[in-house]
C-alpha cells in the first residue's frame, strides 16, 4: 500500500508517470524503508496490465461501487396524522442552555 500511495503523491506532486526512483524519493524522505523487490513488482504489474493507472482506477470504482457502502438506511418518514407531529417534535432537540462551568479559562494551560 504504501507504493501505491507514494505512487499517487507523485502524481498530485505534478509526475504524470512516477519512476521507482520517484516512489523511493517519496519513501525515503518519509524513512520508511523501501523493498526492491516489492516495488519493482509494483510496477511490473502496472505496466503488464496494458491500462493506463487512470483506466484502473476508474475500473476498480466501478467495481468497488457494486459492493455497495455508506450509510446505514434510514427509517421512513411519517405518513401524517397525529404520528407526524409528534415525530418532528420528538427529533427536534431542545437546546441546551450555557452554564456558567462552561467558562474554562486556559490562559496557564498553554504555558511552558
């Protein structure tokens, strides 16, 4: 993972085809310890897939949007009469009123 994300950092750094050597730049200046053999693979795989990297990412969300994901689904609304007033009522929250213990003062907190 973290190839693929020093990858991406070059290119947002403005490299439209990041180098192992721009990877391991990107690596090093981070000390995060680079395996040849890893990244060379990495970049193998790149190039064998015959697809520019814009083409597999828009592959791979295609593919990702199918597993679904985001929220969990929420309830549906009230269907009127009594029940929806009293719903809006009940999810509208009341505020909440300041009090004085509130009133924290951090003027020594922050001296060192």
């Amino acid at each position: 993972m973290r190839y693929v994300a020093a990858f991406f950092l070059a290119r947002l750094g403005g490299i439209d085809s990041p180098t192992e050597d721009d990877v391991k730049k990107i690596l090093a200046s981070c000390d995060i310890e680079v395996d040849s053999e890893r990244l060379s693979k990495f970049f193998s795989d790149l190039k064998s897939s015959g697809k520019s990297v814009d083409d597999l990412m828009e592959e791979g969300a295609s593919r990702m949007s199918a597993l679904g994901g985001g929220g969990a689904a929420s309830g549906g609304a009230p269907s009127g009469g009594e029940g929806a007033t009293e719903a809006a009522a009940a999810a509208e929250p009341e505020p909440e009123e300041e009090s004085e213990e509130s009133d924290v003062e951090f003027g020594s907190f922050f001296d060192f």
